[in-house]
C-alpha cells in the first residue's frame, strides 16, 4: 500500500499542499491561475527600489512605509522583497474585528475598506509572510493590489528575474529553467 494512498488535495496560500483523506486513491495537484509577486533571493539585492516605486505610485510619497511591499534583508544569504501571496483562505481577512478586509473572488487580491479600517493590526499580526504594513501617516493597513494587474515594482526593478509577476507554473518554470542552467555549467566545468 502506497502513502500516497491517503492524501487528498486542498488548494491553499498560492500553491499546493497535501491533505490526509482516505478518500482520494491517488495524490492530484492543483494549480492555481492567479498571478502574483514573487521574489528571488538569489537575485534581489536590497536596493529598496520596489518599495519606492510603490509608495511613489500609491501614495504619491518616496517613503518606503508606505509601500504594500517589503525587502527584507536575510544576512548573509541576501535580500527578498516580499508582497501579498494571496492565499486561498486568507487569515488576514478572518482575523479583521471591523470586516474591513475582503478579498477579490476574481484576482485573489486583499481590499482594504478604509473608512472600517481602525490600524488594530490584527491582520497584520495573522499574515504568516509579513505582506501586510501599516501606513504611518494615514493609520491603515495596506496590501499589495497588484497595481490593477501591471506591477509597478516588477516593472521598475532593475535586476532581471529579482521580482516576478506570474502564476506559480510560471515562477516553477523559471526556476527549473535556472536550474538546468546551473546543471549544464557543472557539466561544462567538470570536462
């Protein structure tokens, strides 16, 4: 008897997990269609210039806390900008006491409701990757919105492959593609 015999698939956060069921035969995946911000750390090197192009856009402002997406340093491996996953059941949205989240059916994006938003930071507390700040000035939380679907910190990052935009097959594809890049150097370098 196989132990894939009692997975059963559930969609969640931005990709994949597996379940325990007696009731699925066989282990499936699911994917899921929605895009969203991902970054490599490989090759993102802290230069803070998603979080200015951010802030620039939405709040017209060069002030980086106002960004709805964070470098975070990880010394001494590097740098990792780090935006909303949109997960598949948001805690942030169910953990809000004003209902002042919600999240797009169609996009997966998080909507803020400013005028129920009171900065509890609840939400920002039930965010398991860090996606959700605190707006200093106005004293409410923001979120990535994917900037309508054109991501303007994607699009002003000026190191190739540091910041994508695309579904997780997309960024899987990426990454197997670097992969066998590396594979071949290693081939190459032992002849």
């Amino acid at each position: 008897m196989s132990h894939r015999k009692n997975y059963k698939m559930r969609r969640c956060e931005n990709g994949y997990i597996f379940c325990r069921s007696r009731k699925i035969e066989q282990t499936m995946v699911v994917q899921t269609e929605r895009k969203f911000i991902l970054s490599n750390p490989q090759k993102c090197l802290g230069c803070f210039i998603c979080e200015f192009a951010c802030s620039a856009v939405k709040e017209k402002s060069t002030e980086p806390m106002q960004s709805r997406i964070r470098v975070v340093n990880l010394e001494p491996t590097g740098s990792m900008a780090i935006a909303c996953v949109l997960c598949e059941d948001p805690r942030c949205v169910r953990s809000c006491p004003q209902n002042a989240l919600g999240q797009s059916d169609e996009t997966g994006v998080i909507i803020v409701d400013e005028a129920k938003c009171n900065g509890c930071g609840w939400c920002i507390g039930a965010c398991r990757f860090g996606a959700i700040g605190l707006d200093p000035k106005k004293k409410k939380v923001v979120v990535c919105d994917l900037c309508g679907g054109e991501p303007e910190c994607v699009k002003y990052c000026p190191f190739e492959g540091a910041l994508t935009f695309g579904t997780i097959d997309d960024v899987a594809h990426e990454y197997r593609k670097e992969a066998f890049k590396k594979l071949l150097k290693e081939i190459d370098g032992e002849k």
